[in-house]
C-alpha cells in the first residue's frame, strides 16, 4: 500500500487517517529530546514502510 500522500502530516492527525489493522510502531528522528514523548502535536511524518505486517513510522521535525 502506498502512504506517501500522508508525509508532512502532523503525527497526531495523520495517525486518525491510517485506517489499516496493522501494528502501528513510530520511530524518532536523531536529534529529538524529551519533548518527542510530551507533544506529539508537533512531529510530522518523515516516512511510513511496511516491515513484518508492521507499519513504520518516521517522525521529526521540518
């Protein structure tokens, strides 16, 4: 399945528009600190593959 229509997204909102019954792991961007686990407002997604019927998600900053 092709998900690049959701990179850039705000991670909190692109996560609602996922609708798969895959697993779900996100992964951070080098550099992020504590604030990674605090706002998930902010992140955006960076990439999403598929690994193991698992879904991938790359998150940082822009």
């Amino acid at each position: 399945m092709d998900y690049t229509n959701l990179y850039g997204y705000y991670l909190d909102e692109g996560l609602k528009l996922l609708d798969t019954k895959e697993e779900i792991e996100i992964v951070k961007t080098h550099g992020l600190n504590s604030k990674f686990t605090k706002d998930l407002s902010e992140l955006r997604i960076l990439k999403i593959t598929e690994r193991c019927n698992k879904l991938i998600v790359l998150a940082g900053y822009f």
